[in-house]
C-alpha cells in the first residue's frame, strides 16, 4: 500500500526520493510524486502509474531542492490520476499521507467556509489546508501541525514539508506505521525500513499518536500529549544491496526458490538437533493452562493460520477458532479467559489485524504474533513474536512467508502439544525429525519446476479453475486458488474435496482444470480424495494431481497431469505442497503476461481497513 519518504540533506535530493520510491514500489501503488522546496517555494512532480513515469516528467523538468517529501499512492478515496497523487500542496504547505482520515468531509466543509479551495478528491488535502489555516493564525510550523494531528480521525502516517522552512520536516504516525532514520548530517523520514536501507540503517519508530520534527542536526519526538519523549534508535538489520532478483525474472520467482533457505532459517530459531526437541522462545504465561486458541489473519496468512488449526487441535487437544481479521473485529466474539490470541502477518502490519490484535490485548488475552518484519506494530504489541525468518518479500503474492508461517506454527503445535501432555516424547522427535526436513525436500519439490511450467500453458488457458484438497490440504487448496487469482486474473476457487458434491460440481466441464492436492495421511483421505477425483473425471473435468509416488501411481491413468512429490510425515506435508501451487500460479500468470510481482489493484501492507 501506499509509501513515503522524506529527506534533509545537503545535496539534491529529488534523485534519492524516487530511488526511495522505487524501493517501496513492491508495496503496491498507481501513481507517485515528490515536493521539494526550492528558494522557500514547493515545488511539486507528480504522474499517474509507475514510478518510471515521475522520473520521465521529472527528467523533461528536473526539480531542485535539498529538503523533500515523496509518495507512492494506492487509491482509497478519488481515482488514480495525477491530481489526487501525492504530496498534497498549498503554497504554504506539502504533504504525504498513507492510511485514511475518517472524517475529511467535515473538516473539508469547515476549511471552505475559511476560503481554502480543494484540488483533488482525495481526504489527504484536509491536512495541507488544516495546517495551512494554522499557520495563517500565527502558529508556528511545529504548533500548527500539531494543532491539526487533533483534528484528525482515522489511521495514518505523515510527512510534512512548510514553505521557508528548509531545516524541517515534520512526521506524525496514528495507525500507520512511520520511522525516523539517522544520517550522517541528513535525517530520513520511512514508511518502511526497506525504503531508507541504502541511506541508513540507524531507525527510530514512532509509537502512535508520535510526531517526529527532523532537521539536519538530529529528530525530536513528541508523544500523542505534545510532551518531548525519547524514541529508541535501532539498527535494522536491511540493507540496501539485499533487494535484487538474482537470476530470477520475477522476485515471486526468486522468493519460491528461497523457500529452502528460509525455511531452514526460521526453523534454526526453535529446533535443537541435538536433542530432536522445538523450543519456543520464552514465554510469559505457561502453556500448560492455555484453554483455546484464537487465530486472527487476513489473506494468506489466513489460511496459514487454518493448518495451523489443524496441526493445533489435533497435536496439542486444544480447541482454536479462527476467523479473518477484518470479521473477527466486528462480530464480538466471545473470548476464554487465559486464551491465546494468535496473529499472523508477514508485514506485521495489515489494519485489521492490527485492530484486531488491539482487541484481544484490551481483552486480556495473552497475544502471540507470527511475523516477518521484527521492527512492525504488531512485534511491538505483542506478548510473545513468534518470527519467520523469510527476509523481505518484495513480491506482492506471498510465497516465502506463508510456508515460513507454516513452519512457526507447526513449531507452536508441537510445543503447545509437549506442554499439553498430548504428545509423546517418540512422536514429538519424529514430528521435529519431519520438520527439520522439509528444507531438503523443499529442495526437492523445486526440481518439478520445469514440468509445472508445462502443465501451466493448459492452465493459462482456462476461464475458471478449482482446487480441492482435505484437511490441511484444504487449506492448502484455497491458498492455491488466492495465488492463482492473484497474479493471473484467472477466476480460482478452492473448495473442501467433500464439498464438491454440494454445489461446485456443476461448474465442471472439460475446459476447468481441476487441481487436486492429495498427500497420504494418517486418516485416509486420500481416498476419500481419490473418489473425488473420480467423480470430476466422469464429468469431463481435466485433474491435475499433486500426491506422493503412491498416489500419482494410483491416478496416473486417471489425471491429465500427475507431479509425485517427495514421502514425507503428513504432518509437514502442507509445507511442501505448498510449493508447486505457487509455482502454478506463477508459469501461469507468467504465460498470460500480467505483472507478476504488482499485480493490479493489489498493496503489500494493507494499511486500511
Ligand atoms: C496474498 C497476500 C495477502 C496477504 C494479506 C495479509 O498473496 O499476500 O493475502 O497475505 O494481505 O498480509 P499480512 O500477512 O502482511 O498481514
């Protein structure tokens, strides 16, 4: 979703911006813009699409200027076109705004009645005149902003630019997450760590409600009450020269083929090899009392958390509700004294879930997050981070940090398993013996690439596509419908393999590929999967079967395309057969030519509701 950067340096800034920008284009945006301020006036460049257009019009009309703001915008209120791209200007006052303000309306009537005219169709404008009204009553600059943060409702992050003023920026944070970044003589405003890697790596993160006023010498903070407070300065662990695409065309490519890596690296965190026993870090509270789960998560990370119910209630005997964050929030729902709320995140910081999380915490439930970025809000809010140690993920759809979820929560089951006395110690060491394969077998399942590219121009041609699975492969059949629809715009549905015979079945014909995932498991779903299979084919249904050699041997006939993936305990299985749907998804999105790593109207971080 949207993103911001801000610098006071000494040199020519307009150049650092948009190689900022670029770094944060991965978030997902339509348009972009920066405002510098040259002799005192802003001056603005903005264009509508990639970034690769700003820096066109900014090369046919270059923009000086050492103090300056820039934002990548993904719509929320008014079309993605060049007049509602940010920064936001009046002749006093520029700005950039992630998130939303709820109640733009109203102050926008009120700042008309002032005289103040409006531009754009966007809620970000209230705050340029708001603080523009202040200033004209004699305020200050740093008053005047902090007069207008009163005014305003909803969720955001700020950067702030004034007129005259060429040694400030200013920044304020409400729900969007906002970080200060210490230079040598030049301080950096981010949406995000990744934004100022080639710049710093010493951050401070506002806390809500924060203000941030930087000048060349240094930051200081305010808290949501106007007092002088100070704000950790750490070092984040980015840098600018991770992000490439190595040999791969895509950085969805690069991050599937990094999966045994970073499988590896999140599961080092908790596995003891000596000993063949999950550790988890320290906790505050005893697992043992722990009386239900509460699983909350949007997307990908959703689903995640459905293995992870699975794996919980079954390894460890404890009961777990689960819902989407952007439901959980609204419908009250009824939570154990004692209970663990569980968030997943990649970025750590999707609205909902964030709200989401803040509920259970007012509620007193013990929160546990699952999260790739260290330094997000839900980290900091949280009892307990539970870390995937996926690296950034740059490409929209999430591939890594899903099966380095999967790996954090097959971990959380087992101890929570261990602490329950649901699991003997014999099984406990062979369900971490099959963890601490999977990155070799991960290995293994990225050999099929070749022929999954192959099966993918049949897919490519489809209209509509289905996945099916049981059990935590159900799980895994959604995520596989999500990814396709995703990147493709291929219309995916992925449904429980029993469930077919309750409505979807009417859908098949010879033109919908059905994509079947059917490991071996302990309770014989596989046949009860396989007869499925057999019920679609006598329907005209094209199958293509993702199982172990046992069951492509059984369904080879029978399937238009079989991939026979590597024997593994089925407990891990979800891990690995998560691989070759997101590599379906990919040849496939890859043959319709769409933008693979910035899908349309998709954000990395969906910082709104
Ligand atoms: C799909 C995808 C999204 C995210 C969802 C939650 O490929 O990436 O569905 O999983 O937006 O994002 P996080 O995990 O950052 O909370």
């Amino acid at each position: 979703m949207c993103g911001i950067v801000g610098i006071i340096g000494r040199q020519e800034v307009a150049p650092l911006l948009v190689d900022g920008l670029k770094r944060l284009e991965y978030r997902g945006y339509d348009s972009a813009g920066i405002a510098t301020l040259v002799n005192g006036s802003i001056d603005r460049r903005r264009a509508e699409g990639k970034i690769v257009n700003l820096a066109d019009r900014i090369a046919q009309k270059p923009i000086a200027g050492t103090v300056g703001i820039g934002h990548t915008r993904w719509a929320t209120h008014g079309r993605p076109n060049e007049a509602n791209a940010h920064p936001h200007a009046s002749a006093k006052v520029a700005v950039v705004h992630n998130g939303i303000i709820e109640n733009f309306q109203e102050l926008k009537a009120e700042l008309q009645e002032h005289g103040h005219g409006f531009e754009s169709d966007t809620d970000t404008e209230v705050v340029v005149h708001l603080v523009h009204y202040h200033l004209d009553q004699g305020m200050e600059p740093v008053e005047a902003v902090q007069k207008a943060l009163k005014r305003l409702h909803g969720a955001f992050a700020l950067g702030i630019l004034i007129a005259g003023h060429h040694d400030l920026l200013i920044g304020a944070r409400m729900g969007s997450p906002l970080a200060v970044g210490f230079g040598d003589g030049e301080m950096y405003l981010g949406s995000d760590a990744l934004a100022l890697a080639p710049l710093t790596q010493r951050l401070a993160y506002l806390e809500e409600g924060d203000m941030a006023v930087l000048t060349l010498d240094g930051a200081t903070f305010y808290d949501v009450g106007d007092n002088k407070v100070e704000r950790q300065v750490r070092q984040t662990a980015l840098s600018g020269a991770l992000i490439g695409k190595g040999e791969h065309r895509h950085f969805m490519a690069k991050e599937i083929f990094e999966q045994p890596q970073v499988i590896g690296d999140t599961l080092n965190a908790m596995y003891n090899p000596a000993r063949g026993s999950i550790t988890l870090p320290d906790l505050p509270f005893d697992m043992a009392d722990v009386p239900k789960v509460t699983i909350v998560a949007c997307g990908t990370s959703y689903y995640a958390g459905l293995v992870g119910k699975y794996w919980i209630e079954r390894t460890a005997r404890v009961p777990v509700e689960i819902d989407v964050a952007s439901e959980f929030r609204y419908r009250r729902p009824v939570l154990q004294d004692g209970g663990v709320a569980l968030f997943i995140s990649q970025s750590g910081e999707t609205a909902d879930t964030l709200a989401a999380l803040r509920h259970c915490k007012a509620e007193g439930q013990r929160i546990v997050s699952v999260v790739n970025s260290p330094e997000s809000s839900m980290a900091r809010e949280s009892d307990v981070v539970l870390q995937t140690n996926a690296g950034p993920e740059i490409g929209v759809a999430s591939t890594k940090a899903f099966t380095t979820q999967l790996t954090v929560l097959a971990c959380f089951a087992i101890a929570l398993g261990r602490a329950k006395d649901t699991l003997t110690p014999a099984r406990e060491k062979a369900l971490a013996a099959a963890l601490a394969e999977v990155p070799g077998r991960a290995a293994e399942v990225l050999a099929h690439d070749e022929a999954i590219r192959d099966i993918a121009q049949f897919v490519a041609e489809a209209r509509d596509v289905l996945y099916l699975g049981r059990g935590t492969s159900y799980a895994i059949a959604l995520e596989g419908a999500l990814k396709l629809k995703e990147i493709s715009y291929i219309h995916a549905e992925g449904y429980a393999a029993g469930e077919m015979k309750h409505g979807p079945i009417a859908l098949i014909d010879e033109s919908v590929p059905v994509i079947v995932i059917a490991p071996h498991d302990e309770d014989d779903l596989f046949e009860k999967t396989a007869s499925n299979v057999q019920e679609t084919v006598a329907r005209g249904g094209q199958v293509i079967f993702f199982s172990d050699a046992k069951g492509v041997l059984r369904m080879q006939d029978t399937a238009l395309h079989a991939i026979a993936m590597p024997e593994v305990d089925p407990f891990v299985a979800p891990i690995l057969y998560a691989i070759p749907v997101q590599l379906l998804a990919y040849h496939t999105a890859v043959l319709k030519g769409t933008d693979v790593d910035q899908p349309r109207n998709l954000a990395k971080s969906v910082t709104v509701e």
